[in-house]
C-alpha cells in the first residue's frame, strides 16, 4: 500500500515530466524511422523551434491548481522536461555532447518562458470554466 502512494505522488509531480520527455523521445524515433528526404528542412525546423515549446507546455497542462500556484513548479517542470530530453538525446548518441551543451541553454530559456505564459493561460481558463458552471 505505501508503495502504491509513493508511485500516486511520484506522478502527480512529475508525471508531466515523463510524458513530455516520453513525446520528445517518440519525435525523435520518428525523425530516425521515417523518410524526411524531402522534408529534412522542415523538421530540422520542427524539431529545433517548436519541440521545446510543446515539450515545456505538457507538465503545465497536466499540474493541477496547487501546482500552478508555484514559480518554482512553472518554471522547472518544463525546464526537466527539456533537459531530460537533452540528455537522453546524448546518452543515446543521438547528438553529440557539443550539441548537448550548446543546446541546452537556449531551450531551457525557452521552456521556462513558455511554461509561466502556458500556466497563466491554463489558470484563466480553469478560472472562466469554474465560473460559468
């Protein structure tokens, strides 16, 4: 039974973290297994400029009330969620430790920024569907 809690709390912090990173990784299978040859452009484009954002905005979708009350919470949950995916890219010899490093800053930036302004949205929505019942 307090096993059973401890995976029930595990998830409810970071079970947004494990699906953003599990959807970066399922992008990334995809890239390798699928024939992009005339398309390598876009989802170079894809992969480097819209990934991070839709990466950092899971967690927040998936936090509940209290969790979006925290800075901390909209701000790190996305940054993990990239930084996760980052690492596993290296581990995995998808990309090299160059890429690792020079990528990393810039799309933690960019998922800390789009966590706060995905929470805001999510907390006004949330707002407006509990006044309109």
């Amino acid at each position: 039974m307090e096993k059973a809690k401890t995976y029930r709390k595990f998830f409810s912090t970071y079970g947004g973290v494990v699906m953003a990173t599990l959807y970066g990784v399922a992008m990334r299978l995809l890239a390798d297994n699928v024939d992009f040859s005339m398309d390598i452009a876009l989802f170079s484009v894809m992969f480097i400029a819209v990934l991070p954002f839709v990466i950092a905005c899971i967690p927040i979708l998936a936090a509940n009330d209290m969790q979006l009350a925290s800075w901390q919470y909209k701000v790190g949950m996305p940054a993990i969620s990239v930084l996760m995916l980052i690492l596993i890219s290296y581990c995995t010899r998808w990309q090299d430790l160059m890429w690792a490093l020079t990528i990393s800053a810039p799309f933690v930036v960019v998922a800390a920024a789009c966590g706060l302004a995905t929470a805001y949205v999510v907390r006004r929505v949330r707002k407006t569907s509990v006044h309109d019942r």
